[in-house]
C-alpha cells in the first residue's frame, strides 16, 4: 500500500525493542530482503509464534 512508507522498518524495530524490553514472545527474523529483487516490496520472514487469536480469548 502506497501510504504505508518504511512500515516495515518501523515493524522490525518494534519486534527489536519488544524483544529487548518485554517478556512478551516475538517471532525471531530469519531473514530481510529490500533489494525488490523478486518482487516491487520490502520483505522479512519470521518464525511462528503460537498462540490465541484475540476474537477467541477476548472474553476472558
């Protein structure tokens, strides 16, 4: 999306500083592409974190 300039960047330095300041479990970064090489985007891959969808533990 067009208006969503550096959200990526911004996204990986919240994971970063949750890692570092929280005990909340964020997903390692395995890898991260800007060279648009295969595609017109920025892009990262993480691991999977396990959890509960929010719409399903809300009420508790």
């Amino acid at each position: 999306m067009t208006y969503e300039r550096d959200a990526m960047a911004t996204e990986l330095v919240a994971l970063e500083v949750l890692r570092e300041r929280t005990g909340v479990p964020v997903p390692g970064v395995h890898a991260v592409d800007r060279s648009r090489a295969l595609c017109d985007a920025d892009r990262f891959f993480m691991e999977h974190v396990d959890g509960e969808d929010l719409d399903v533990v809300r009420d508790r």
